[in-house]
C-alpha cells in the first residue's frame, strides 16, 4: 500500500505543473465570459480597478496563505500577461508599491516571489508579498541597488527578492518561488 501511495504521489506531482499551465489564457475583459475561468480570477480583479490605476494591492484570499499580500499591474496584455511583458516603469512601480506594502508588514524581513509561468496558476501577472522564511538556500541570484535593476526573464521563469543591506538581492531561474515566504 505504501509503495503504491508513493507512485501515486509521483504521479500527481508530475501532472500538477500541466494543470497549472496559463500559457493559453483566453482572458479578454471586451468578452465577459471568458473571464469566468478560475484563472482569470485576478484579471476579474484588475477590471474593477480605476482605469488610471497603475498599479494595486490584494490580500491573498487563499486560506492557506493567510499572511500574503499580491501586487498587481492594472494593465492587461494578451496571453499569460508574463512580467517580463510588462513596460519597465510598470514593473518598476509594480515592486516600489510591493515593497512598501512589505515593508509596512514585515519591516526588512519581507521577500517578493514571482512564480514561473509554467507554474503559475493565474494569468494576470502578480507578485507575491510575504515575509521571508529564514536559512534559505541562496542558489542563483545578482545583487541591485534599484528596481529598475530587477531582470524579468524573458525565458519566463520565476524570480524571487528580498533586501540585502541597501541592495536587493535577486534570485533567478526558479519555478516556484513563493515557498520562499511565510505562509
């Protein structure tokens, strides 16, 4: 029984990255109903804010993230809305407004993940807000005085960042990066 329950956890975790999939986001807000999906829940978000707004903040509604914070852009582009899509002074703001709100919660203790966009559940770009969890493994990373330093891989993989001093240090190349904060 043992050994069967392990293939069968095998076997859904490799089946999860497929179900998570937004590569083929239909998200159109000129067409209502393709906004019915569950993974254009955050663009149903996006919609209800102020056409002018850059940039806006949501408390994380899953029960099993009860101390995260999203970042979002108002602007919606089509596909997956990868950030590495978005202009470099929505990105910019996008991480200053991040960051504040990190700040207020954790004080220099915050972290900011960015899931990869073969793991990411939704279309519409977001950043995770959270504290970071301690003796994290450092893997690859580059250390930035700004946020306009920040890269947004254009290979679509994850990023996550954290303060260093009065730098940021960047970690590339992941898929899931918000395990990296607090839940």
């Amino acid at each position: 029984m043992r050994v069967q329950f392990t293939h069968l956890s095998i076997g859904l975790l490799a089946v999860l990255p497929s179900l998570a999939d937004v590569s083929q986001c239909a998200c159109d807000p000129a067409r209502p109903a393709t906004l019915d999906a569950r993974e254009c829940s955050l663009c149903v978000e996006a919609e209800k804010q102020d056409a002018a707004a850059g940039v806006f903040l949501l408390k994380d509604i899953s029960p099993r993230k009860p101390n995260r914070w999203l970042a979002l852009p108002r602007l919606h582009q089509q596909g997956p809305h990868a950030l590495h899509d978005l202009p470099a002074a929505t990105r910019a703001k996008l991480y200053r407004a991040a960051i504040e709100k990190a700040k207020e919660l954790w004080g220099e203790d915050w972290g900011m993940a960015y899931n990869s966009e073969r793991v990411r559940t939704q279309c519409h770009a977001h950043v995770h807000i959270g504290k970071l969890l301690k003796g994290l493994s450092p893997g690859r990373y580059i250390d930035v005085a700004r946020v306009e330093d920040i890269p947004a891989p254009a290979d679509g993989s994850g990023i996550w960042f954290h303060p260093v001093g009065a730098k940021l240090r960047v970690h590339l190349g992941e898929e899931i990066t918000e395990t990296v904060l607090m839940r």
